[in-house]
C-alpha cells in the first residue's frame, strides 16, 4: 500500500534548515496495524502528514497503492484524502455549533455523496456512539467527542486510518475504549498507523517504528514479550482479553 525511499522534509528557520525527515526508506502492506513513536521533534507526525497526503516532501519517492504521490496535484491529493485515508487527532477537530451526527457527515458533503446522514448514524453506530448522535461536541465527554472523530474518520469506508495521538487527551480507561474500536477496525481489514509518544499505547500494534531526529531507529515485528514488558511497566492500556496479533479483538462498547 505504501512505499517510501529517502523521503525528507526540510523547514527553513532563519538562516538554518531543520530536517524534520530526513531521507526515510518504509514499506506498509494493506491491513497491518503499524505504530510510529519516538520524542517530541522526532519526526513522527511529520511523517504522519507526508504519508496521510497533508503535506508535500522536499525530496524522495512517495508511491501510494501504486500512484506517485509527490507528482499528483492538489485536487488528486484531496480526492485521495477523501476517498481512501481518514485520519483522528488527538484535539479531535470537531465543529463545536453541529451535531455529532453532522460532524460526522462532512467527509460525505465534500466528497458530494447522497443519503449522508443515514451513513453518518451507521458510522457512529459501528463506535457505539448512535444514542448521541443529537447532541453538541459541548455535551459529550472526551472519550465520545473522539468517537465521534473516529466516525468521521470510517464514514467514507477508508482502506487506512491516520491517528494522532488519539489517546493523549483522554484518561485511561477511555484510552482503553478507543484502543479497542481501532482493534476492531483492524480486524475487519483497515490499515491503521498509530503515532504516539507513549510505549505502551505504542506495543498495542502489529509493528513498531521508532523514530529520532527525523530517521528511523527501529522497525520491529511487537511480540508478546514487548508487550508484556510494557504492560509490566504500566497497566494503563492492556490489551483486551484474546485481542494479541492475530486473534480478534474484544468488542468496544
């Protein structure tokens, strides 16, 4: 699904230039569930915004589901942002004066598709949101505003899902639930690449890269030894019962 080689993203900042990536090589097939972590300025989210089609490189190969990213104009990239990508942020980016329910129906306005609201009511049904569909971003809970975010993401059927440190602002046990809907979703075939600054949100994934100064570190298969070792280290976010690589994963209420 996705190939990159010697992808960089350089910033000018005065008189210096600040390689924010700086000449990555990476491989994605369709369905894996892929975390991307590392510290602050380590590149992860500029990656992120490169390969969810936000951004251009300043130099290097983008090759996405076979279509050269970096020779596509504004109007393909948007197409491909809407048609196949959906992407969650950690602020959730909601319309504070809509309805969940037309929150969510966005993605289906510009990408002019019909019957967008019974759509949108699906969607919320598939995080368990449906009974809120009504009320304001205002009159929901962090843990239900970035459901609605994960709706508005899905609405449209999307082959991959971008999620940006979609737990930072969210305690544990709501940390745990939207853990589980990206589970969810990965087992029924969607591509998820996760970036986060946390380890053990990190090892939730099939596969981990690391990240520092704008390169790749690491890039490893997460087994259960990882994964027990971070979840030794912090409890937060274990891993619902049975949902280890490969199985199903519990369901999300």
């Amino acid at each position: 699904m996705i190939r990159v080689h010697q992808l960089s993203r350089h910033y000018r900042m005065g008189s210096s230039i600040v390689r924010a990536l700086d000449g990555v090589d990476l491989a994605i097939r369709g369905g894996e569930f892929v975390s991307i972590t590392g510290a602050s300025g380590s590149g992860k989210s500029t990656l992120m915004h490169l390969l969810g089609c936000l951004d251009r490189p300043t130099s290097g190969l983008y090759e996405f589901n076979g279509r050269l990213v970096h020779k596509l104009s504004d109007r393909q990239l948007a197409a491909i942002r809407n048609r196949t990508i959906g992407f969650v942020f950690q602020t959730f980016n909601l319309i504070n004066r809509t309805s969940a329910l037309d929150n969510v129906t966005v993605p289906l306005i510009y990408g002019r598709k019909g019957n967008t609201r019974a759509a949108a009511m699906e969607a919320l049904r598939r995080v368990g949101l449906a009974e809120r569909a009504r009320h304001k971003p205002s009159e929901l809970s962090g843990g239900e505003r970035q459901r609605v975010a994960i709706a508005r993401a899905i609405v449209n059927n999307p082959q991959i899902i971008f999620a940006d440190e979609p737990t930072g602002n969210l305690d544990s046990r709501t940390g745990r639930q939207i853990l589980e809907i990206f589970h969810t979703l990965h087992a029924a075939g969607v591509t998820i690449i996760l970036v986060t600054h946390e380890m053990d949100v990190a090892v939730q994934a099939q596969r981990l890269i690391r990240m520092k100064d704008g390169k790749i570190l690491e890039d490893r298969v997460v087994d259960d030894a990882l994964r027990g070792e971070m979840e030794a280290a912090d409890e937060r976010f274990r891993l619902p019962q049975g949902a280890g690589v490969g199985s199903t994963p519990a369901r999300s209420g």
